[in-house]
C-alpha cells in the first residue's frame, strides 16, 4: 500500500535523530514501534489536552505543534514549537498525573504514539534498552527545564 510505504519513508526520517533513541540500534527500535500507532491531526487540534490523563508518550512524524500552557488568562502561554522528530508527553512515563500543558497542531501533522507498556517492557526483556530509554528521557526533561530556566530569566531581567 502507498499510504504504509509514506507512513514507514515519514516514521525512517523522523526516528533517525530522534533524541529518544540516542544509542539504541536502528532493530531495537524498530522491535519496540512495530505494533504503536500513528495518528494524523489536522491544523488546531490538540494532539495532548491540559487535564487529561494518558499512559503514552509521542514523537512528532511530521508539521509542527506547540506546546501551550492554560492559566486564568482566557488566551494560552505559548510554551514551546516543537518540530519533526522531537518528543512530547514524557513526563507520563515518570507519573501518573495528568498532562499539565496542550500540545497543539499548528500544521497537519503525523504523530507516533508509543504507550507506557512498550517502555516500560523493556525492563525485563531487554534493560540496556530501558536503562537507554530512561537516560534519554532524562536529558530531553533536563534539557527543556534548562530552557525554561533560560526563558524565566529573560523574563524576570527584562
């Protein structure tokens, strides 16, 4: 089928330097995403809704999205533009607390969703891959709250 052929060609250039699976071979990967799914949202959609709960995390295939934050104000706190092959949701992996931030569509995008279990299986069959995982997931956390600090800075000087 096409569809599947651009679906495979679209996840190959999104994964390949996808900071989650810095170290992990090209056939682990591959093992771990055969049976996660891909959804298709059009421009506006929330692919991830404040307040809701999830078991999941994603990677942007293709488009843009933003992550936004709701507060009292009735317009939203743009956050972040996130872009092919970054990852989003990873905090679901650490607890179980409900998203604290939208993520919007802000073009037609091609989103993979990979569930909780699929990481977390990783650690009895094959824990190099979930101690990798683990590592990865924490220097994109550590990475975006440096970010922020950076931005609160800013912020707060000027």
């Amino acid at each position: 089928c096409i569809r599947d052929r651009c679906i495979t060609m679209s996840l190959d250039h999104a994964l390949k330097g996808c900071e989650l699976f810095f170290e992990l071979y090209e056939d682990e990967v591959n093992k771990m995403l055969k049976s996660q799914t891909v959804h298709n949202f059009d421009v506006g959609e929330n692919v991830i809704t404040q307040g809701d709960k999830g078991n999941q995390i994603f990677i942007l295939l293709e488009g843009f999205a933003e992550i936004q934050k709701r507060g009292q104000s009735e317009s939203p706190i743009k956050i972040e533009k996130l872009k092919t092959g970054e990852v989003f949701g990873l905090l679901m992996i650490l607890d179980d607390k409900p998203y604290g931030i939208d993520v919007v569509a802000k073009t037609r995008c091609s989103v993979l969703e990979i569930k909780h279990a699929a990481i977390m299986d990783q650690f009895d069959r094959n824990p190099r891959i979930f101690g990798l995982l683990m590592l990865n997931i924490s220097r994109i956390i550590a990475k975006r709250l440096r970010n922020a600090h950076g931005k609160m800075s800013q912020l707060k000087a000027g």
